[in-house]
C-alpha cells in the first residue's frame, strides 16, 4: 500500500514540474488598475460627447440633389503635388464604391493627377449635408452641394422629408442658403469662430456616403488657412475630425454645441480621409448668408489696389522696422477708391478698419466684406513715415484693372531678346516693346524690362526668376520706382548690394522678390 502511495506521489510531483516547466502555470497579470479619478474624467468626457451628439442632431440635415445631365459636379485644384479638393458634392456620392474609383481616376494610385469634371448618366444624384440656419426654414450649406440642382430633398434627424428651394448662392466662398417651407425644426446655435483656438475639441456631424446623422471628433488644427486655394475667398478652418464626401455642408460645432464653421473640404492622397479637412469659419459663412437671405446675391466690395506681401528685407527696404505686419501696395488703378483716397504704389498698409492687416488674402476678405459707400479707416507707412487717412470702396464690377480684361492667352514659342544689361544680381533684361508685350500675353501698355536670360547659380535663378518675366518696378531710397529702361535699371540696382524688384511673369500673378549681389565672379 505504501508503495502505491509514494509512486502516485512521485507521479504528481513530476506532472507538476513537467506542466510548470512548459509555462502552463504561469500566473495572469492583474488588470491594470485605473484610478477612479481618470475614470471620471473620461466618464465625463464621454457624456459631454453624447450631449453636444443628442442637441447637435435635430438641427442637421441631409440633402439629396438630382441634377441635369451635362452640368459640372466636381472642381479641384489640379497640379503635381498633393492637393486639397472640395468635399465632392451631390453626383459623386453615390457610394463608397464610386467613390474609390473616382480617386482612382482622379488621382491615380498615388493620389496625384489633374482632375476633371465627371458626369453621371442622364440624371446625377448625390447627397451632402446642412443645417437649420434660422426659425424661417433657411438651411446652410456649401455651393458645391446645390449647384446646377433640377431637385432637392431635405431629409430631417426624425426621417421627415421636404422639397427646398434655393434661396442664393455664392461660388466664391461655397456657401449656400436654400430654404424648406413650413419649418418647425430649431435653428442650430452659432458660436464664434474668431474666438476659437488651436487643440479646442470639436464635432463634425454630416451624412458621409450617404449615411445620415454621422459624428466625428476631434480638435481645432489650425485657424486662417487662407492658402488652400480652393475658394477664391477663404479663411479654414483646420481639424483632424473626420471629414468625408458627404460631409460637405453640415456644421463643424464646439463642445457647447454651437456651429462654428461649415465643413467644406479635405486634403488626401489616398482613398479616405487623412485626417486634414477644412471647414469655413461660421464668422464668414453667416455673414454671407444674411446677405443672401436678404438680397439672394453677395455684393463685394474692392478698393482698386494690387498686393503684395511684405517681408522683412521689403520691410528694411522702405525704410521701416523689419518686424512691421502689413501688405505692400504695389498698384493703383486710376480713379478707384484707392487712388481717391491718396494711395500711392510703395505704400505699406498696417491696419484697415481699426484691425491689424496681417497677410493678403485676409485683407483682401476685410475689403470684400465692407458696405460699399461707407467710409473706413486705414493707417499706412509712406516712405518710412506713418499715415492715416480714409477710404470709401465700391462694388467690384466697377473696380477692373487691365490686365482682368486683357486675353491670358500666351503663345508657346518665346522670345529671342538681344542680350543686355547683365548685372551681378544674374538678370539680363532689355526694354519691353509692344510687341514683346502681346508675345508674352501682358497688357499692352505696360512699361518695364523683359528679363532675356538668368545666370545659372545667380542670385536671381535662387529667386526662381525665369526669362520672359517682366519686371516693372524697383524699391529705391524707401520708393517704389518705375523702372522703363535699362539704364534706369542699371542706375537704380548699380550700387546696391541688396535691391527689391516687382516680376510679373508671363503667366500668374505679380510679386516681390529681394535679391542679395553674389559675390562669386
């Protein structure tokens, strides 16, 4: 009996050791203790999500749009790089399927190309996104959703659908206004978008593909992305929440619910979102809108001045501090508000309507936005001393240079310009002659040098100064100087080490360029 007991003794031990020894006894790790305080707080969090998702739900709606055959569904900027594009309105939502072809097409396999404008059968249909913009049954939404519409259907958070009408449209920033009868649904509150700062959380709600009442997270990116180069006026809005075809139109809400940008665009090289998309400020989007509702168009405003940027070493060449913000004035259309105001090119202005004037294109929305026949003031530097004065702008229509109504078309063959006027700088220019003008596809009458060659390794070839460029001005003694022959030219950059000069190539727009004198033979 003994015995037996020792051998299943001897039995059990060498089980357990052979089981041990093959780690199938090795203890669990405990679960990982969360402290109760962070459980709170993303207990919070979480609630504070499901809240803005239940009170931001009502007011958003999806918008189906069927359009005439032939009509232009899609625009994007083109190029050979990665590129923004508009959310893709109403025909290019059928479904994701159609979708990842379109990009297919669109943008190849590694989300670069030129795209083109599609069309779908004898009827496009689509979807995108909008919200209750007022207790009138105005909806908000993008331009590129209801353009070239035949029908729309406006789909409620409870499945109630009504026919609307278009109310106004503007192109040139993508906002839409269209509005369903008999409304009772509440109007979405709106926030501050000036107000907003970067890492502010924020939800997109929208139909993306077609499915309705989606939310997405995630926080304010950037502020003032003025150079996305969608919309000829813009001012993004920059989140990482997602943002996919089908969003276009609905609201881009803060963590208290209120809308604070229109969601209107993305950046991606590949099939879905990147995690970069665009939204315009509500600040934008709502002032064009009253517009609308009020008048059904946008009146613009210009002052008759063309820009350019002003740099550190402009800056130093006009003779101010090097850290001064501001745009440079580098033309004056004859009897525009500009110039009956006194601007003069060469002028630096720092502030327009009581703000501080920080880039281009933000001046340029400043000015858009105003009343036409109202006064504002302005504060500008001229020859290295402060101004103020006052300027009263007028519609656009009435404010046209000439070189908007001039022909862009330039012809192929360049030109063989006799070789002149080499300088240190790399550039060799001569005179522009009428008929170098019309070659090169400029006005007529404008007067300046043709840059005949750049020097490989110059200081102007570092500038991406390219032959055939024409250059029409020169910063001199803190003045902006017309420059029309080439003695002119060698007088004015002769003896500088540093010089300023405005290039307008054959193609696009002018600009400011500082060149510093190589120093090598």
């Amino acid at each position: 009996m003994k015995r037996n007991v020792v051998a299943w003794a001897a039995l059990a031990v060498s089980t357990a050791a052979l089981v041990s020894s093959r780690g199938l006894t090795r203890p669990m790790p405990a679960a990982p203790s969360i402290p109760a305080e962070s459980q709170k707080a993303a207990g919070t969090l979480s609630e504070a999500f499901v809240a803005v998702a239940e009170f931001v739900k009502p007011s958003v709606v999806q918008i189906s749009v069927q359009r005439k055959r032939g009509t232009g569904m899609f625009r994007t900027p083109g190029g050979n790089r990665r590129q923004p594009f508009p959310s893709p309105g109403p025909g290019n939502e059928l479904n994701p399927r159609d979708f990842e072809d379109m990009l297919r097409r669109f943008f190849g396999p590694e989300g670069q190309g030129r795209p083109e404008r599609e069309q779908f059968g004898p009827q496009a249909q689509g979807t995108g996104s909008g919200f209750v913009y007022d207790d009138h049954g105005h909806v908000l939404t993008n331009n590129h959703v209801v353009q070239d519409a035949e029908k729309i259907t406006v789909t409620f958070n409870d499945g109630v659908e009504a026919s609307a009408k278009v109310v106004g449209t503007d192109p040139e920033a993508d906002v839409a206004v269209i509005q369903v009868e008999n409304s009772h649904y509440r109007a979405l509150p709106r926030g501050s978008s000036s107000k907003l700062k970067v890492g502010e959380l924020v939800m997109a709600v929208g139909s993306p593909f077609g499915l309705s009442q989606t939310v997405t997270t995630g926080i304010i990116s950037a502020t003032e992305r003025n150079d996305v180069h969608i919309n000829n006026y813009e001012s993004f809005l920059q989140t990482d929440a997602a943002i996919n075809p089908g969003n276009s139109g609905g609201p881009l809400v803060d963590m208290s619910g209120r809308v604070v940008g229109v969601n209107s665009a993305i950046v991606t090289g590949s099939r879905g979102n990147d995690g970069v998309g665009f939204a315009i400020p509500i600040d934008l989007a709502a002032s064009i809108a009253d517009k609308l509702i009020k008048d059904g168009k946008v009146q613009r405003a210009r002052v008759g001045i063309l820009l350019a940027p002003l740099t550190p070493a402009m800056a130093r060449q006009f003779g101010i501090d090097a850290q001064t913000k501001g745009v440079l004035v580098s033309e004056v259309l004859p009897g525009s508000p500009a110039d009956k105001a006194g601007l003069k090119s060469g002028d630096v202005i720092t502030e327009f309507n009581n703000h501080p004037v920080v880039s281009m294109p933000e001046f340029r929305m400043s000015v858009a936005a105003c009343d036409v026949g109202k006064s504002y003031e302005l504060t500008y530097y001229r020859e290295g001393k402060k101004r103020t004065g006052s300027i009263t702008p007028a519609p656009s229509e009435q404010v046209v240079f000439d070189q908007e109504k001039e022909s862009s078309n330039v012809r192929d063959s360049k030109p063989e310009p006799a070789k002149t006027a080499i300088n240190e700088f790399g550039l060799e220019v001569q005179p522009l002659t009428p008929e170098l003008a019309r070659t090169l596809g400029v006005p007529a009458n404008t007067e300046g040098l043709v840059v005949s060659s750049v020097k490989e390794g110059s200081p102007a070839e570092a500038a991406e100064i390219e032959a055939g460029s024409v250059i029409t001005k020169v910063i001199k003694d803190r003045k902006l100087q017309p420059v029309k022959t080439v003695k002119e030219f060698q007088e004015l950059t002769g003896k500088a080490d540093e010089i300023a000069v405005f290039v307008q190539p054959s193609q696009g727009q002018g600009r400011f360029v500082t060149l510093s004198k190589s120093t090598k033979n």
